[in-house]
C-alpha cells in the first residue's frame, strides 16, 4: 500500500499543476496591477518548481496540515472533515441498502433459477448495468422529488433544527434515502449477479449431491452448505463496494445538491483551488487502496484456506 499510496500523491499532484491557470486565475479584480498578482503568486510558492511545492505540500499532509482553500478562506483538513461527516453516512446508508437489496434478489435467482421469478431479477440487474448512474438518479429525483414531492431535492438537513435532536436525525435520514436508494439500485445489480452464480455454480458440485444423497433436507442443503460457500465472494467484494461508492457519490451529491466530499470535489476543479483538488483526490485513492486491503482481509477471514501463514 505504501508505495502506492506514494506513487498516488505524485501523479495526483502533477496533474493538479497540469491544469490551466492556477488559483488566483479569473478570482481577482482584473484592475489590480499585474506586479500585485505576481507578488502574490510568488508569495504562495505558485512560482516554485514542481517538486519543491510537493515537498512542502508531503511535509504538510505527515503534520496534518492539508493547506490553505484559496477559495473557502479556511483550512482544507476543516473543509474536509466537514463534508466527510455527511459522505460517510450517505455512504453507509448506501452500503446497507445495497446488500438489503442484493442479497434476496441474489438468492432468489440462484436459487430457482430459470424460473420467472429469476428472469424478472436478470431483467432488472441487465437494465441496471445498462443504466448510467447519473442518467438513473436524475430520473429518480425528477419523479420522486419535483413530480411526486415525496423527498427532498437539496441539501442534507431541514434548516434550523438543532444537531442532535431527534428530528435532526430523522431530517437527515430523510434527505438521505432517495439520494442513497437511487445509487444503491444501480450498485447492487454485480452482487445480484455475482450471488446467483455461485449459487447455481455451488448447486452443482459433488459435495452437494453428496449432503441430498445422504437425505439432507432441502433447507438443510442450501442454509448450511451451498449459502455459506456462496456468499464467501460477496463478503470480499464488500470492501471493492467502497471503491464504487467513492466514484458514485461524487455524480450523486452533485445530482441531489447534497453537500459531501462528491460535491466538493467538482466544485474545487471548476474553481482551480488546487490544495482541495489534490487532498480530496489523494483521500479518495488512499479509500479505494483501504477497499482493497479490507476486501482481502475479511475473505482470509471467511475463508481459511487462504489464510496467509
């Protein structure tokens, strides 16, 4: 992970610097003389060579010091955390209604498969696959926000309730679900497919005929034999879940207005404030790797026979 994580913040630092203009680009008044702006530029070590500025930027990150926003006025470690309190929980409530949904609909299909109880499941996860998220949850807001009214279309709390309160809580629950539910219904549609295939492809290994040639019952066969060797590749797949919600959150909070760290991050990019942009893509990068090592660890975990000795 160490040197990725390395490799990660060079390349995403790099092409911070890549883009055009920097941050006092079009943010300031166009009558200010010229030497003003290049004062303040070299003031800001915008003028240093690349690697000097990354030195600086690495040593900041070991202090926990992310920088300055040029545009919010105000740390960027205070920035971040502020938005990553509202995208955890939109992430979470994602994750739950994702294996809610996944996994019924999984077992069903594998279970009786080629019934139509299993083509209207493969009908829904082949349109889900086909579906742009962004295309999907701009269709769900339209219908279940501005047609129907039944759920909020902005934000993430109603204002001027007071945080900790019980309809604080159920405000942002509330503003929460359609934005949650509509990536959840696009994100499930692998682990439905997934599940189903190992069920049918447990269903017919030797061990199995053997448990129903010794007169296993039927719900004996599937609770303790093909289930629990069928869900060992949806425990590991949970931490790449993670990675797909980083890249969906951001298309979701900007869809629903929802302020987390999706819709920061483009805001940051349009706005050139590079010391955002780079922490924000740096995080994302070091979740996506965690992802990965947490998807490994719970399958060794499940799974004894890959345990690393």
């Amino acid at each position: 992970m160490i040197p990725q994580v390395i490799l990660l913040s060079i390349i995403v630092f790099m092409l911070a610097k890549m883009m055009p203009g920097d941050a006092l680009t079009g943010l300031i008044d166009p009558n200010i003389d010229p030497n003003t702006i290049a004062e303040k530029r070299e003031e800001l070590g915008l003028n240093d060579p690349w690697y000097e500025q990354y030195s600086s930027w690495v040593a900041g990150v070991f202090k926990g010091d992310l920088g300055q926003s040029f545009h919010f006025k105000m740390p960027v470690s205070e920035l971040v955390w502020q938005r990553i309190v509202n995208s955890f929980w939109l992430s979470l409530l994602t994750l739950v209604l994702t294996y809610l949904i996944a996994i019924p609909l999984g077992i069903t299909s594998g279970r009786y498969n080629d019934s139509w109880a299993d083509r209207l499941i493969t009908g829904y996860t082949y349109i889900g696959f086909a579906a742009p998220l962004f295309i999907f949850a701009l269709v769900m807001l339209w219908i279940f926000g501005f047609h129907l009214g039944w759920f909020p279309t902005g934000g993430s709390v109603t204002p001027g309730l007071t945080p900790g309160t019980f309809e604080y809580v159920m405000s942002k629950l509330y503003h929460m679900l359609l934005p949650a539910l509509s990536m959840a219904l696009i994100t499930t549609v692998s682990t439905v497919q997934y599940l189903r295939s190992e069920i049918i492809d447990t269903k017919q290994k030797d061990f199995i005929l053997t448990a129903r040639a010794k007169g296993a019952s039927e719900s004996r066969v599937y609770n303790r034999h093909i289930l629990r060797n069928s869900l060992l590749p949806i425990a590991a797949f949970f931490g790449y879940e993670i990675t797909g919600l980083i890249g969906g959150s951001i298309f979701i909070e900007n869809i629903f207005g929802y302020p987390g760290m999706g819709q920061l991050f483009l805001n940051s990019i349009l706005l050139r404030d590079y010391s955002v942009v780079t922490s924000l893509v740096l995080l994302f990068g070091i979740l996506t790797i965690l992802g990965t090592l947490i998807s490994d660890i719970i399958l060794s975990l499940v799974d004894p026979r890959i345990r690393i000795k």
